[in-house]
C-alpha cells in the first residue's frame, strides 16, 4: 500500500513537472511569434557631385560643361582658336553635396576626332597653386577629397596651346585646311569620380 502511494505521488510530480514544461516551453515559444516586421530606415549618404555649376550625373556630355578661355591676342579674334593660341579652362567640383569621401581622375589628351592634332596640354594648376608644367597631355590628376574637408570647391585650371612652330605636327597646309573645313579643334577629357571606401 505505501509502494501505491509512492508511486501516485511520482505520477503526480511526474505530471506536474510536465505541465511546468510544457507551459515554459508555450511561453518559450510565445515569445518568439511575438515578433514585429518591418522596414528599418537607414538615411542614404548623398552622390551629388557638380563640375562647373553642373551635376554630373546630368551633362549630356563633357562640352557642355567646359568653356575655353583663350589669351587676348592683338592678331587674332577673339572666342576663337588658331595656330599659336594659348587659353585655359577650369573644373570647379563642387563637394558641398556630397556626404562620402571620393577621389577624382582626370586625364586630358587631343580627340581622334579633332581637326587640329596639334592642340596640347601645356599645363595644369590646383586651387591656384603652382602651375605644373606638361608636355603635350595630361594623364591622371587625382587627389581625394574628404568629407569632412571644409573646402568644398576645388578648381583645376588647364592650360592649352594650338603648338605652331617647335614641336608641330601639322604644316602650314594643314593648319589652313582645318580652319577652311570648318571643323573644330577638340580635346578629350575623362573625369571619374569614385568613392573611397575605407
């Protein structure tokens, strides 16, 4: 008889402790389908690079950004380039727009499609620093601008010259027959923007 009674007392604690069980393992698992979905907002940093006024993502092409300012000359008219003319152009970025670090790369070298092959580069200046000398093209200008930068507009100025004498290409004639074509005399300018990771 005590043996029957031992035994329903272990029944009965062997039950209770699995209803305990169960009952932490339902609030166990209760918590878990407790849970919330949703979109969690993560503010995106801005890509908002302009080069002479103009957002870069926009420009239809690289001429539509750069005006050439040429070197008053008595003999020649001006807005207009000929053998021996000398001029420059400016790349205004503008950082303030922008919320990453980035490096920019730019090269400069005489268009296959130009009609005067003897347009070079003759040199370049950094935010009005020391004008740094070039022979014929410009390959890889690159610097890093920091976010946290406070100067926020950079300019590189590009000096060029229509070579006429030393140096040339084109002959007499052929500096005629460009100007009587008609066609113009072109540089090509690749300008990369790339953000800095790390």
């Amino acid at each position: 008889m005590h043996l029957i009674r031992v035994k329903k007392w272990k029944l009965v604690i062997a039950i209770c402790a699995l209803v305990i069980c169960i009952t932490q393992i339902q609030q166990t698992y209760a918590k878990y389908l407790d849970s919330k979905e949703g979109d969690t907002d993560f503010q995106v940093a801005q890509w908002k690079i302009l080069v002479n006024d103009q957002d870069i993502t926009e420009a239809a092409t690289m001429s539509s950004l750069i005006t050439p300012v040429y070197i008053a000359n008595e003999h020649m008219k001006d807005g207009v380039i000929a053998p021996g003319r000398k001029g420059y152009f400016d790349l205004m970025i503008d950082s303030s727009n922008t919320e990453v670090s980035f490096q920019y790369n730019i090269s400069i070298m005489n268009s296959e499609n130009s009609s005067v092959k003897d347009l070079k580069i003759t040199g370049y200046q950094i935010n009005d620093g020391t004008l740094i000398p070039v022979n014929d093209e410009l390959n890889n200008i690159h610097d890093t601008i920091y976010y946290n930068n406070p100067t926020k507009l950079n300019k590189i100025r590009v000096y060029f010259e229509w070579i006429d004498g030393a140096g040339e290409t084109m002959d007499n004639a052929s500096d005629t027959n460009a100007s009587i074509q008609g066609q113009n005399a072109k540089l090509k300018v690749n300008l990369s923007f790339t953000q800095v990771a790390q």
